[in-house]
C-alpha cells in the first residue's frame, strides 16, 4: 500500500494522534530524501523496535547548510523516495515546505551546548543548531513516538540523545549500525557524487577506522597512537581532511576517564564530496 503523502503540520500531528488511539506505536525516521538502503535500514529497524505506524519525513532542511555547502545541490528524488518507502510499508510521509517549517519571522531555535563543539561544530558552526531545531519540531508535531537515527551521522544522533534527555521529550530514541557496500563504504546520498576514482580514494576512511579498531581490540588505548592510525591511512588519498581522530564517545574530545569508550571519527573530502564515517570501537563491527 502506499503511504499517505501530508505536506501541512497539523495533519501530521492528526494522523499522529489517530495512530496512538488506535493503539498503534508510532515511529519516525527523520531523512531529507534521496534516500538510499541506509535509510531504509532504520525504516525496518523501528518496524523491529514494535512500531505499527512509521512515519518518514523527506525534507531539505536549509537551517543546517551553511552560505557555501551544497543545498541547492543536494539530491532529491521524491518520486523514487516514495516508490522506497511503499517497498518498506512506511505508513506516511511527511514533505513539508521550507513556508510550512519555517513561517515568517521565524527566530526560535533549540541548541545544546557542549557537544556540538567539537568536529562538525568546528567546521560547520551553526549545523547543529538547525538540527536540533528542524528535530524538536518534528518531535512536537509527532509527539510520542520512537525515532531511528544512524550512527553514521554519530556526533549528530548523541546531540539528539542529549537534546530529548535534557527537555524530557516523549521520544524513545534507537541509534541503529552503519548501513555499508560490501567494500567498507558507508553508504550516504552524497555517494552519487563521487567519480568512480574518487569512491576507490574514498575507502581508505573505512581502512584507516579498520586499523584503529584492530589495534583497539589487540590492547591499545592511547588516544593519540590510535588517532595516527586513522589520519595515516586517509591523508594520502583525500583532497582535504576535516577531522580523523579518535576521541570518547561521552565527550567527542580526546579528553576522558574511560579508556573503553573510543571512537573513530573521520570528515574528509574528496574531489567536491565531503564523506563523513565513524566507528564506535566497543560496540561496532569492524568497518
């Protein structure tokens, strides 16, 4: 069957309300389209967590770009979305306007503080504010619900921990794997861009997080020697390199207490296409 397509907010939030008075558990997987077998893993992954009525949102969130990313260029495929989402019995797909989201005079924003800081915060200040805007939204329109996030996106799906912790929201969030090709390449809408050069340069991120976890798993501990791995096995082959480090999961900075809680963290570009990979050493596969 396919999904009711609502474009306006207070429809959501009435299909929403109808769900949980028919019982149902409502699910949501936040996307902005072009999507691809790693947003469909979190599509059946909230169908696993118990949820009999998911929600998809597909909306090209302008907030989190900055004046010189790559909005207008950012891919979108709505028809081919929708035909995805029929294939994984979504139930509704939420496609709002930039108009719907953000009316006019709009000046209200959510942020969390310190764990936006780091990586991303330092190369994109300002993404994380849209983020947690765009998703306390979606929150308030949804209500109660459990919502999938990647842990491709990790620093971005720990915020949204925090965030839903920090203002008792009524959403259960599920942090499910990195969706991968058979080669170690996380999969992400941004792929497409990528010549067929630049992918084969592009694996040495899941590499250098391969050697990381290895050394991880045979004993080592030191954040720096493990961070050298990383960074060693990306730099030659990358056109630029934003972060490659390994840094704790509780604070995403090399400082911490807890030795076990490591994580490999990469942002680098090549040719115009900026890929983004982690890996979480104690709870992750091997990239």
């Amino acid at each position: 069957m396919k999904p009711t397509v609502v474009r306006e907010k207070e429809e959501l939030r009435r299909f929403c309300n109808e769900a949980r008075a028919q019982g149902k558990l409502v699910g949501f997987v936040p996307t902005m389209g072009a999507l691809h077998e790693g947003h469909l893993s979190l599509m059946r992954e909230a169908k696993r967590a118990g949820a009999d009525f998911v929600v998809v949102s597909i909306f090209v969130n302008p907030m989190q770009f900055g004046a010189n990313e790559d909005l207008d260029r950012y891919p979108r495929t709505f028809e081919a979305d929708l035909e995805a989402c029929e294939r994984e019995g979504v139930s509704l797909v939420f496609a709002p306007t930039n108009e719907s989201m953000y009316g006019p005079n709009f000046e209200s924003h959510v942020e969390v503080e310190s764990l936006t800081l780091p990586l991303e915060g330092v190369h994109r200040p300002g993404h994380f504010r849209g983020v947690t805007t765009i998703v306390a939204k979606l929150f308030n329109l949804l209500g109660p619900c459990l919502a999938v996030f990647g842990k491709k996106d990790l620093q971005q799906a720990l915020i949204i921990e925090r965030m839903v912790a920090d203002l008792d929201m009524p959403v259960e969030i599920i942090l499910a794997p990195t969706a991968r090709e058979a080669d170690g390449l996380a999969l992400s809408s941004r792929n497409r861009y990528l010549s067929a050069e630049e992918r084969e340069r592009g694996l040495s991120i899941s590499r250098g997080l391969r050697a990381a976890y290895d050394a991880f798993h045979q004993g080592e501990r030191d954040v720096a020697r493990l961070s050298a791995l990383v960074r060693e096995a990306i730099e030659p082959h990358a056109d630029s390199i934003d972060y490659a480090a390994v840094v704790h999961k509780a604070s995403l900075t090399a400082d911490g207490d807890n030795a076990d809680d490591l994580v490999g963290i990469v942002a680098a570009r090549f040719g115009n296409t900026r890929l983004i990979d982690n890996c979480i050493f104690a709870e992750d596969r091997r990239p």
